[in-house]
C-alpha cells in the first residue's frame, strides 16, 4: 500500500486563467504560497520561509477557480504529487513536479480577498467545498 496525498492552506499567488484542452476539458494552473516561521539558529529571532507550489485543477474545479478566486486569496487544496519529464528547446532533460488537486475550500470571508485585491469587482464565493461535510469537532474531549 502506498499514499501520494498533499494537503496546502495558502495563497494563491496570481488571478488564475482557465485554459482549453483539445479535449474541451478546462485546465488551471496556480501558484499558492505557504508559509513557515522558525527561530533562527545563530541570531535567535524567527523568520519567515515561504514556499511556492505549483497546483493544477481540471475540468469543472478549474472552472469554478477560474471564476471566483482572486490573487492574494486564501485556498485550502487537497491533491496528489505528479511528476512531469520533458526536454527543453536544447534537448536538455527537466523535471517539475506538480500538486493535482482532486479537492479545494476557499477559506476566509470576502472582506479578507478584498485586502489583498481591491481591484475585483467580483467577491468570489464563500466555502466552496468539493467534499463531504467535516464533523463538527466540538465533541472531541481534548
């Protein structure tokens, strides 16, 4: 048995675009940052390290993507690694490796995208989630 799952709270790091396939089937990639604080060895104050991660969404996730989310939004994925191979123009072998995501909730209120966008005319939708309700954890004893 293996396990190849991936679960990001971010933001996300540009307005995305929503791209055909010659199948038909909508395609979006997304960069979404996360971030860490850590204290630093040598001078003992914390700091911050960001991490950039490159998701993709298909079909119809990828179209309601592409029409409520904003830069600067906050995005809770959930997906699967996938690496790609390919050779650039010189025939030199590179790599990437992505987050397929299967599942996403916007996380936040609108007047929070709003702070990092002021220009969008558009408030995205609120708690769009793709999976089952999560139990409420009110009951859990600790």
């Amino acid at each position: 048995m293996s396990v190849n799952k991936v679960i990001l709270l971010g933001r996300v790091g540009a307005d995305p675009e929503v791209k055909y396939m010659p199948s038909g089937n909508a395609v979006v990639n997304l960069s979404i940052a996360t971030n860490r604080k850590f204290k630093n060895q040598d001078t003992g104050s914390y700091d911050d390290k960001t991490e950039w991660h490159r998701v993709v969404f298909f079909n119809k996730p990828a179209e309601t993507i592409g029409q409520y989310v904003k830069k600067g939004q906050q995005l809770y994925v959930e997906g699967r690694l996938q690496t790609r191979k390919w050779q650039d123009k010189d025939g030199i072998e590179k790599y990437s490796t992505d987050i397929i995501s299967d599942n996403f909730t916007f996380i936040g209120s609108k007047s929070d995208t709003q702070n990092f966008d002021t220009s969008s005319q558009q408030s995205p939708k609120e708690n769009f989630d793709q999976s089952s309700p999560v139990p409420n954890d009110d009951d859990i004893p600790f």
